[in-house]
C-alpha cells in the first residue's frame, strides 16, 4: 500500500464527519483518520399472553459507532510488513521488559502518594503527579467527534449474518486502487472473535473486499477490566464474615448490598467498593509504619523542616510500595522450549485445546482435570451457579474434607497469611486503579504495558478470547501491522465524552451507554419489535445526537459539562481504616490466617511456564499462516 498521507479518508468523510464549509471539509478529508466500534445489543420481548403464534422473543442485533482519531497518523506508512517479521518476534513482546515493569511500579508509587496526601492529616502538604505526563497528554484532552452508525438487526453469533455485518461496516471504509484500507474495529472478546470467525470464512475469497479486509478486529479496555476484576473477586472475596479484613467481611461492614461476588452487571459498585478499600489498606499501612493510632494523629518527635518532612513521606511511600510490589518472576521464562504437545492438554475430559471458554472446579485435587470447557460439559454461562462450581459431588466432598482439616491443623508456622492476604490485595487493587487511570489520561504506553502484565493471567485463569486477542494486540504493536495502525491502536483507543484531563473512558465502555440509550428509547414499542421498529428507533438516537449537537453550539454550552454530585464516603474510609489498624492487617505476626484463606499467599508464580511460551509461539505461527493465505 502506497504512503500517500491523503488517501485514507477521500472516499468516506463526508459522510461521517460533515461541515458546512467545503474548505474545512477538504482539509479534514485530508488529514482526519478514525476508527470503528460495534456490540451486540440484545433486547428481550415478555409475551403478555402466550399462544403458539406468540411467544417470549429476544432480538439479538449489533450497534456501531465511528470516533474520529484525536492523535493523527495518516502522515504514518500504510505498509504491511513482511510476513517474516513474525519470526523475529520473540516472548518478551507478550510480558512485560524491565522499562515496563518500572513504568508499572512509578505508578504504583504515584497511587500510594495520591492516597496518603489525600487521606493523612500530615501529609497534606506534600505534591504528587495529578496527571501522569504522555506525549499525547494535549490531545487526549479534547471532546471526541463521533457518528452513531446505528442498529442492525443482525445476529452476530451467526458466521452467515457476522459477515454481512462486516460487509455493512465496508461501506464506511474507504479504498485505495479498489483495495479497503484497514479501519480498526474495536470490540470485546467475543465480538473480536466473531470478527474473526468472519474472516476465516472468507479468507479463500478472490479480492481484498470479499476477504473482509477493511475491518481490522482490536481488542477493548472496559471488559478487560470486568473480567480482571471477576478474577480478583473470586480470589480475595472470600465467603466467612468472620475474616475481618477480608473482603466479604468489609462488604458487610459497611453495608454495601449493591457489591456482589460476581461482578456482572454490579461493575461500578463493585470497582468503587474495591478502590475505596485498597485506599483504606494503603492508608492502614502508612499509620501502622507511623504509628500512629488515626488518620488525624502526628508521630512523636515529627520533624518541623520541610526537607525532613519530606525524605519521611518518602520513607513512607516506599515502606507501603513494599507490601504492595509482587509481580511474577518473568525469569523463568528464559530458555523455555516448545515440548507442550496438544496432546498432552491436561485439563477437561477430552484433553484437546480447543480454545472454548472453561470452568474452574473448586476442588483443589480435583482429579479430572480442575479446568473443563464449557462445550463439553454442555452449558452455558447462564448454567452456572453463582457461587463455587464442583465437578462431581465427590469433588465437592473432598473439597470440604481439605477446607475441614486445615482447619483443625491450624499450624503455627512462620507466614503471616493476613499479612499475605493485605499484600495480595494491595497489588491486585493498586493494578487495578491504575490500569483504569491509563484509560482516563488516555495513556497508550501504560494500557499496552498492563497488558503486557495481563497476559500471564489470561492464561493461567483461562480466558483463551483475551489472551488470543491479547496476542494479536501486542503482536500488531511489535510489527505485525502498518506503522499506522500501530500508532492508531495504542493512542487512539480512548473517547472523551466532555473533554478535560483525566475524562476519558474505553471505547466499549461508551458503546455500552449507547446500547443502553437504544434499549431505553426502545421501550415505547411496548413489545412490537419488527425490523421497521429497530430501524426507525436507531435514526431517532442520530437525529437526537445531531439536533442536540447543533442547540448547544447555538447557546455555547457544553451538555456534558456538567456537574455531578460527588458522594463523600469519607465516614466510611476513616471507619475501614481504623478496623485495619485495629487489627493489624498491614503488620507481621506469623501463625494468623484469615478463615478460609488459611493458605493465602501473595506471591503469583507461573504455573506452567513451558505451555505459556508454547501458546505464544503457537498464536503467531497461526497469525504468520492466516497472513500467508491472504497474500497469496
């Protein structure tokens, strides 16, 4: 593809981006780049009386909406590399490097300051970083353009109707010497995958067009952060309300009803609740190296020069950075071989890799396996049960038999498992602060470098679409696309609804308050969904978007611009971290253990180091041949 810097846009912007000045015009054609998103969006019809002609209905269709890059690349080559560049990609592409986990721990230590200077009497007059600095900073900054590209009454679990999804979203593309060029089409795992599935079925085809090619499947930031948080919950919630500290416990505590094991649809509460105890622990840990008994007390003999003052915030922060800091020990990834074989897959009944969702079963012995695919066992997710899932009743069993004789055993051992409990919280809170900060400054260095720290995890706790996905990100990102879509996948994957530092939410996450609007607007047609219905509702969304647009310019005001009330839950922070202290959480005394974490440790290790490179390696053999195939 040749590096004209204008081609990109000639053939589409008047159509998405449109100006009543043909010069302005002209000169974004010239120069503006964007980028598309899509979801499915599934609404459910309750028959008031069922008949055989009349029944429960769900529609499932897919919405879509186009963000007009803020950090340019058209002046980027277009280039596709030489497919045996992929060669040349080794494992430390997938993990995070030395530079990435020392960006990682400064942010570790910007959030353990922004806490304490926020939450300790004598550290208010310290500074830290309000914004953490990027090249993009400026432009992350601006209020996005976006086009809602509306509803189709598709069904994105059909390879059939996918394609003809993706052949609707080809319009929008625009062409160079009747080749597509390539638009990123943002989405979550699966929708990826659908994608995917897409272009595998047209990859035989004759031209570029009929092969998909103008749509470029990229993984999306909020449901990474879902699924993170799912993970996290499952490991520390805990289920005994006797474990103080824990967090079942803390959920109680404070009465949180609307915070649940499984996340789901209670992501803002659960992610509030998580962030305002790892705050709380952060907060703890600082007093109790302190010593002191409340957030609002001054140590003994507390110097009254501002240096000194200083070199013991200083202190301080490092002193907690400590308890917090514990990544894997990526070491052990040097000089593994490929000698995992398919044939060996050790989980699930039928042993093979197939890539399928898994499910986990809570038998530490379990001796079938521990993880098996949800097809094999033929369920679904809405099969499972919300809390802990048993193979067989034997697992079951034993399961109880393990939890029945560590309780008795109660040794007295060395570790304080409490303290590996607060340890393991922190790291997993702090990381999840701060990935969801990359996403508000807009930072693509700090996204892609916790993917990078994400990807062991995708791998060891089983969610093949992110850690497949994962790979093709990072893979794209180290040469496996053009230096356009390069650039355009780590700085543009961001939207800003009202402008400002800091406001920038995931793409995603934007296209899941559109799904709601649809699903909201949708609801005068009191159950009579017809094609015609869906379609006329979806012009009504662009037509509200577009006269809304055009009042506020006339008034010049910003609709977005408005206030929220903050809620002040500072009653409940001072009460979570005078329990901590009261317990002493964040100190050393070996022989504790919190009731049903007896075991508890904060250190994460690779479980299977030789498979993780093996799957990594397998991802961008089968990358390599798919990019073959079309060349040829």
């Amino acid at each position: 593809m040749p590096d004209d810097k204008h081609y990109f846009t000639r053939n589409c912007r008047r159509k998405l981006f449109e100006d009543d000045d043909t010069d302005c015009m002209q000169e974004a054609a010239n120069t503006s780049t964007y980028t598309m998103v899509f979801d499915n969006v599934n609404v459910k019809t309750i028959a008031r009386h069922e008949s055989v002609d009349k029944k429960n209905n769900q529609l499932n269709m897919v919405h879509a909406y186009v963000a007009k890059d803020r950090i340019p690349v058209s002046h980027l080559s277009d280039q596709s590399p030489d497919v045996e560049i992929f060669d040349n990609i080794q494992v430390d592409a997938f993990i995070p490097s030395n530079a990435d986990l020392c960006t990682l721990k400064e942010e570790y230590r910007i959030c353990i300051e922004r806490t304490l200077i926020r939450h300790l009497s004598i550290f208010k007059q310290m500074k830290t970083a309000n914004h953490i600095f990027h090249p993009y900073l400026e432009e992350s900054s601006r209020k996005s353009e976006m086009v809602p590209l509306g509803v189709l009454n598709k069904d994105e679990c059909k390879t059939a109707e996918m394609i003809e999804i993706c052949e609707h979203l080809l319009q929008y593309v625009p062409s160079y010497e009747q080749e597509p060029v390539k638009v990123l089409l943002y989405g979550d795992g699966l929708s990826c995958e659908r994608v995917n599935d897409a272009h595998n079925a047209r990859i035989n085809c004759d031209t570029a067009q009929s092969r998909l090619e103008g749509v470029e499947p990229a993984i999306q930031e909020w449901h990474k952060e879902l699924l993170l948080l799912e993970d996290t919950f499952k490991e520390l919630f805990g289920s005994n309300l006797r474990a103080k500290g824990t967090l079942v416990h803390l959920r109680s505590f404070l009465g949180y009803r609307n915070v649940k094991r499984e996340v789901g649809d209670h992501f803002n509460a659960c992610f509030e609740f998580f962030e305002m105890v790892v705050k709380a622990y952060i907060a703890a840990a600082a007093c109790a190296f302190l010593g002191l008994a409340n957030t609002d007390g001054t140590p003994c003999n507390w110097p009254a020069d501002k240096m000194q003052c200083e070199a013991a915030f200083r202190q301080t922060v490092d002193h907690v950075l400590t308890l917090a800091w514990s990544p894997m020990n990526y070491e052990v990834l040097n000089g593994q071989i490929d000698e995992y074989e398919d044939d060996n897959f050790p989980y699930c009944y039928c042993h093979e890799d197939n890539g399928d969702d898994m499910v986990h079963c809570e038998n530490p012995q379990c001796p079938k396996g521990s993880w098996f695919h949800l097809s094999c066992l033929s369920l679904t997710h809405e099969d499972l049960p919300a809390g802990k899932w048993f193979c067989t009743q034997e697992c079951e069993v034993c399961q109880k038999k393990i939890k029945q004789h560590r309780s008795e055993k109660k040794e007295k051992s060395g570790t304080d498992h409490k303290l590996e409990y607060s340890k393991g919280l922190l790291w997993k809170g702090i990381g999840a602060i701060m990935r969801h900060d990359a996403v508000k400054e807009g930072d693509g260095h700090r996204i892609i470098s916790h993917w990078k720290l994400d990807m062991p995890d995708f791998f060891q706790m089983h969610h093949p679409k992110y850690f497949v996905f994962g790979h093709r990100l990072l893979l794209s990102l180290n040469g496996g696309l053009s230096e356009r879509i390069k650039h355009q996948l780590m700085w543009n994957r961001t939207v800003n609804i009202r402008g400002g530092m800091g406001n920038n939410i995931a793409m995603d996450l934007h296209m899941e308050h559109l799904n709601r609007y649809f699903k909201e607007s949708i609801k005068c047609a009191r159950g009579q969904l017809t094609p015609a219905t869906v379609d006329r509702h979806s012009q009504m969304l662009s037509i509200i978007d577009s006269i809304t647009k055009k009042l506020d310019d006339l008034v010049d005001r910003d609709r977005d611009c408005r206030k929220s009330g903050a809620v002040n839950r500072a009653k409940d922070m001072d009460s979570l971290i005078q329990l901590l202290l009261n317990e002493e959480l964040t100190q050393s005394i070996p022989g504790r253990f919190h009731l049903g974490f007896e075991n508890y440790t904060s250190v994460h290790t690779f479980d299977h180091p030789k498979k993780f490179v093996t799957r990594l390696q397998k991802r961008t053999k089968v990358m390599k041949q798919q990019q073959l195939r079309r060349a040829n």
